[in-house]
DNA sequence: CAACTGACAGACTTGCAATTCTGTCAGTCG
DNA sequence: CGACTGACAGAATTGCAAGTCTGTCAGTTG
C-alpha cells in the first residue's frame, strides 16, 4: 500500500486477482483496488488491458520455459536430455490442467487472444530443442539433419500431447502410449 | 413434398438447412418446414435434434474418408500413395474449413459433445493408413514396422494440420513449409 | 391403423435496458 | 513538477423479460 507502485507489484496483484476471479472477469479496477491504488495509476505503467494481461500471460508461461531450459542446456547426454526435454514439457502441461482445470479451459482462450506473446513462448521452447538436436549432430547420437528444421518439426508432430487445445484428450487412458508411439517413429527419423 | 417421408429425404433437407443458416440457427421446424411436414413427423425418424445433427456430420464425414479409401486402396506404390493420402485429407480438410467455415465449427463442438461419431471416423482413416503402411511393408519400401501402431502415430504427429481443433492455424502462409518438414520427418522413420 | 398434426410444458435463446468497464485528462496534492 | 485521483464518454457486459425451440402425446385424417 505505502510502498511506490511499480509494473512488478502491478504484476503481482494482476496475477492474484486473475487466479482468483479467472483473467476475463478481472477489471483494471479490481488489481487497482487491491494495490489500494485508483486504476488511472496503472495506466501510467500499462498501456492498456492488454499490454497487462500480455506481460502477466508472459510471467506464467516462463515458468514453462524456464525449467526446460536448465533441461536443454544439461550435460546430460542428448537422446537422454531429448526424452527427458519432452517427458518435462508434458508433465508441466498436464500439471496446469489438473491443478486449475478451470484457469486452464480460459487460459486456451487468453491464448488465442495474446498470439504474439505465445508465438515467442513457442520460439523459445522450439529454439531449445534445436540446441539438443545440434549437441546431438556434434557428439554423433544424431544423423545430421538441419537442427531448426527437425526441432520445429518435432515440435509439431508432438502437439496433440501439449497444446493445450488438445488439453481434453490428455485425461484419456492411452495418451502415454500415443506419445511414446509418436516419440518412437519421430526419433527413429533422427538417431544415427 | 408429395413423396413418402424418409430418414434419406429428412437428411438432405437437414444439410440443405444447416448450410443455409447456419447450423446454430437451425431449427427442427425449419427443417420440417422444408419438407412441408410438421416437426412432429421429423421425431418419428431422429429420436432428437441431435441425433438429427449426428447423422447430418456423419454423411458430411463420409465426404471426407470416401474418396481416401480410394486412394489408400489404389495400387499405387506405397510411398507415393501415403504421400497423396496425406495431401488430400489436408486438401479437403482446408477446402472444409473456407467453403463452410460455419458447419465446420460445428464439427468442433460434436468432437467434445458427441465423440462417438467422430471416434468412428478417426478409425476408419487410420485403417486406411494401416492398408498402406501393411501393403509398404510387403513390398519392402517401408521397414517392418507394427502398420496400426505406426499408422495411429502418423496420424497423431500429423493432428495440427488435420484436427479440426487447429483450424484457425491453416490459413498462415507457412503451414505447408511445416507440414512437409513433418512428413518428411515422419517417413525419415519408416523408409527402408 | 399408420402417418401425421399441432397444442403444450419446460428448456433454451434473444434483445435490449441497465450497469460496469476501459482509457483519458484536467485537476489535486505533497 | 511528477505521482496520483476521479469524473467522464463511449464501449462492452450483464441480467432478465419476452419470445422461441425441443420433445411429447392425445387427437385427426385418408
């Protein structure tokens, strides 16, 4: 309250007010209020709505990146770092849809809406599975296919277990045996 | 008008229907109204609305899996007729998506509402998968891989450029560039 | 008597008045 | 003078009254 209002304690109290109204009843009043501040106040450090609701989406997907990263750049050896890469990613996703199902179902939408901040999200998380591929292509674990190429298109031949518009499929009993079926007949194109 | 009233002619008028306002606004009595019946004499035929809209999805997936199981049991040589296999289903898929955008976002609802009708279909096209990947097999230009096990995971691995869930992703000018990286990784699996 | 109708109850949808929200900016305060 | 307030216009959302739809069934028709 007494402390001066910064973008970070505006951060902070969007993402609680967004936890717990769920980000579309969320006003720029009610993270107002809570900082016990008027909402023109936060219009001196967000552009709009948007721009707040973009950088609060950004925090909440870095927490997705972030733990994969340690993963990618690991010494670990990189068939192993690529199963353990992918094994990660899924674990947190499916993680967010067991712990808030409800924030999860809005969040598909949020997605859709802040396109810009998801499409850097999926660059980062595509960008780190290039680097395993070209450890992999230095040590000799992997044939040498192009590292972009071959990480943007595992990548996507592994959507229907992360992205979250598949999110209600991933309840069903069989997606464990789906993804390993994918993973086997994806890697089976890469290993030398 | 005059003609004996029948599931067939009940169908038609329903798809007839559907497509002119939309398959939301669509009433029982719009339909009935076609035919020039009353919408009672429409529940003697369907047991409800949507067990009429069902039926209407179903013959509007045949559409789709029709003209595949031609290509999938053509005597063309395996690695060019999955290919084409492949390329068709995105083509009439696409063609879905801009000709009917409306009766297309149906499709979507009925893949979360009724999924029998849809889970029936998805296993008719990976059986057509199977014939070809089996018949490869045979022919030695695919290595001796489990057919279901793999056509069910193409078939995953390729789900952002088929599943309806991923529509609205089509009409970026580089999902071709990524489908042919993922076909291309993919197949990199299964060529001998 | 089989095929069909149409009135009906309750569920669902729509339209729109009332309310609430966003984003601005002239004005206050320390 | 810079940090902040709060009244305001127009946009967006909500709630709910009025209207429409689904599914049933007793009654009509050829």
């Amino acid at each position: 309250m007494n402390e001066v209002l910064t973008r970070e304690r505006i951060l902070e109290a969007a993402e609680q007010v967004f936890r717990r109204f769920g980000p579309h009843k969320t006003t720029v009043v009610d993270v107002a209020r809570l900082l016990g501040v008027s909402h023109g106040s936060v219009y001196r450090h967000f552009d709009s709505k948007i721009a707040l609701r973009d950088a609060v989406v950004e925090g909440w997907l870095k927490r997705t990146s972030d733990p994969l990263a340690a993963i990618a750049t690991s010494g670990e050896a990189p068939a192993k770092r690529l199963r353990l890469w992918f094994s990660t990613l899924l674990k947190l996703k499916r993680e967010k849809v067991k712990s808030d199902p409800e924030l999860f179902s809005v969040s598909r939408t949020i997605f859709a809406e802040a396109r810009e901040v998801v499409a850097r999200h999926v660059d980062t998380l595509v960008g780190q599975l290039e680097i395993i591929i070209g450890d992999g292509i230095a040590s000799g674990d992997f044939r040498p296919v192009d590292p972009r190429a071959t990480a943007q298109a595992m990548f996507d031949a592994t959507a229907r277990f992360h992205d979250p518009a598949h999110g209600a499929e991933w309840s069903a009993p069989d997606v464990d045996a789906g993804f390993d079926r994918v993973y086997a007949l994806v890697t089976a194109g890469i290993v030398a």
